[in-house]
C-alpha cells in the first residue's frame, strides 16, 4: 500500500520558460524535492503575457499558471492566484520570494484555506529610486503575514537580521539556506589575463557595472592594460556603453552574454579574469562571488548586504556603498598589481564551502518536516 506524500506547492511570480535567478533557483529546488520521492510538489506561478499554458508540465513538475498584469513591469497583480491555493488541498505552500505582489496574496490565500505556508525571502535591489526607498515601508506592512509564517528563510545571514529587524521574530525563527551553486572545474589551468577585470550579473544600473567602467581610467593609469569584461545581459547595456565611450575607454570594455545554465563557459571566463568587481548596491546572496572565490580569482566588493556578510568574513576586499572613483580604483589597482606579481600562473581554487542545489533541497526538506510535523506556527 502506497504513503501518501505531503503535497506541497510553490508561489511564485514567474517560472520558466521565463528566465531569471528566482525562476532558477525554484526549479532546481522543486524538481530535486520531488526526485526524493518525499514530497508530492506542485508550481503555481503568474503570466504577464497570456501566451502560456495554464496547466503544464516543466522538467517533469506540474505547473500552473494565472494571469497577471502590467504586461511589462514587475508588480505581478493576479486575481486569479489565489483559487488554486484555496482549492488544492495542500499541506504546505512554500511562497518564494517577498519584493512583489505574489508573496502577499499567496500568504493570504494559505492563511484562507488553513494551510501552513513557509516563505523565502529572495530579497532583491532595483533601477528605480522609488521603489528602493519603498522597501522598508513594503516589508513593515508584509510583516503581519511573515510574522503568521510557520517558518521564513533567508539565503544569508544579512537577510536573517534584516528581516528579524522587520518581523520583530528572534533569529532563531529563521533558517539560512543559502541559494545552491557551484560551478565545474575550469577545463584547462589557464593563467589569467593581465589587467582584466570581470563584472558579472545582470545589466541593471542598481548592480554597480557603470562603477567599474567609471574607475577604469584611473585604473589604467596604474596598469595600462587594463581592462574589463561585463558579463550579463539586460537593460542597461546601452547606457554601460554610453558610459565607455564617455570616459574614453570603449576600446576596453567587452560584453559578453553567457547561457545561464553553461557553468562551464562561466569558470572559463572566471579563470581568465585577474579580479572580479562585485559593487552591486544589493545582494541577498552573492553566488557569482561565492563561485569567484572557490576559484581562488580575488574580489573586490560593495560593503553592502549579502557581500557584506563575505567581507565580514574575509573574503572579500570591502569598499563602503558609495565610494568614489577613487577608491574604487585604488582596491582594484592593489588587487590587479597583486595578481600580476604572482606572475603567469593560474589562480589557486580555495578550499570554501560553497553550497550545492543538494545541500539547499536537503535543508529545505529539514523545514518541511518539521512543519508538517507540527514545528512552530
């Protein structure tokens, strides 16, 4: 006689064949829950275009979709989100992420239908000014419905006392279980580029490409070969250009868009890199500089967030949010001068723990058992 498994669905806003990191993160999550056989999972996610199925299947996970609107534009409002909560009998619902309109009405349709909820922070900076500075008004007012979650999880530890500070819940209300990732070995030991800087992530102004192009100039005046290679796509690609070509280095910034699932071509780029810039203004986790680090390739990184936690640690060269040219270029110089004195020899991977998908499922998994086995609501 078979056991029935909990039945266990995820909130979210988008999920594939739309791309993103949280599109990511749950897919990799959700289709190793359900290749344990423990847990009977199910994706409920919006559609801003209409164009997609409502009843799907993605690798082998069943995926449901409602409506949302604006077309364009992240806010995500879908009426219809709430029924399949309510109507589907689950035993825990798992709403993953906190900046849009998904999270609140997926909490409160499980609040509805009497059904535990866990919720994962995923917090995330953005372009406009606006909304940034909305953020602590957003998340007091969510506080109520975080505080009703049977658990919150953060993928660092900046994001638990952050959200401990919101909630007003002890930390020990919370799990850290930091996003997975790791990448393959690079396929030949290759020396890195003299001079070469690598920015990584998605091309939007809030993670701080334009302050590495800003800095090269001065940079070159130390190390003229100086030079940076963005690797991204996004929106704000033009206006990196404008900036290259502004501060008379356009021959010296290279773009490059990487497939988000080829790590190899990534620890490639990552290997032939002399330092890696990290000035975003907001990442809950830094997995990019995780992956950098494991590589043994020096980083030089916002003070800020979830990199801020890594230069807490020691890993990371820290320089406060908001620092002028400058010193920008003064980290980098020291670290490009560093890396060039060892002379043509490649970096040297770092012993770090860095978490894999596997270790993020299995402390998932932790949590779901103890809700459903009656932990703490």
């Amino acid at each position: 006689m078979s056991v029935r498994r909990p039945r266990v669905l995820h909130v979210v806003q988008r999920y594939f064949p739309e791309m993103g990191g949280l599109e990511t993160h749950v897919a990799e999550i959700t289709r190793r829950l359900a290749a344990t056989g423990e847990f009977d999972v199910t994706v409920l996610a919006t559609d801003r275009s209409g164009a997609l199925a409502r009843r799907d299947v993605v690798n082998g996970i069943p995926v449901l979709r409602r409506r949302s609107w604006p077309r364009e534009g992240d806010l995500y409002l879908s009426p219809g989100l709430p029924v399949p909560v309510l109507r589907g009998a689950w035993d825990l619902v798992h709403v993953q992420g906190v900046n849009t309109l998904t999270p609140p009405v997926g909490m409160l349709a499980a609040l509805a239908a009497r059904t535990p909820y866990v919720l994962t922070f995923h917090s995330g900076g953005h372009s406009s000014p606006v909304r940034t500075a909305g953020r602590g008004v957003q998340y007091r007012v969510l506080a109520p419905l975080l505080r009703r979650a049977a658990r919150l999880i953060a993928v660092s530890r900046f994001e638990r006392s952050a959200f401990a500070a919101v909630t007003g819940l002890p930390e020990d209300r919370f799990s850290v279980i930091p996003n997975g990732g790791a990448l393959p070995p690079s396929p030949v030991a290759v020396p890195p580029v003299p001079g070469r800087i690598v920015t990584s992530g998605r091309l939007e102004r809030y993670k701080g490409h334009q302050r590495v192009v800003e800095a090269l100039p001065l940079v070159r005046r130390r190390v003229p070969e100086a030079h940076v290679v963005v690797l991204g796509s996004g929106p704000y690609e033009q206006e990196l250009r404008d900036t290259a070509r502004r501060c008379g280095v356009a021959d010296h910034v290279q773009f490059r868009a990487l497939p988000p699932a080829d790590r190899a071509a990534m620890a490639g780029e990552l290997a032939r890199a002399a330092v890696m810039a990290a000035l975003s203004d907001y990442e809950a986790h830094p997995v990019g500089v995780m992956e950098a680090l494991t590589l043994g390739l020096p980083v030089v990184g916002s003070d800020e967030a979830g990199i801020g936690d890594l230069v807490e640690d020691g890993l990371v060269r820290g320089v406060v949010r908001g620092a002028d040219t400058a010193t920008v270029a003064a980290a980098l110089v020291e670290e490009l001068t560093a890396t060039r004195a060892r002379g043509d020899v490649p970096h040297v991977p770092r012993a770090l723990a860095l978490p894999t998908w596997e270790s993020s499922v299995e402390a998932t998994a932790a949590v779901y058992r103890t809700v459903l086995g009656g932990g703490t609501r």
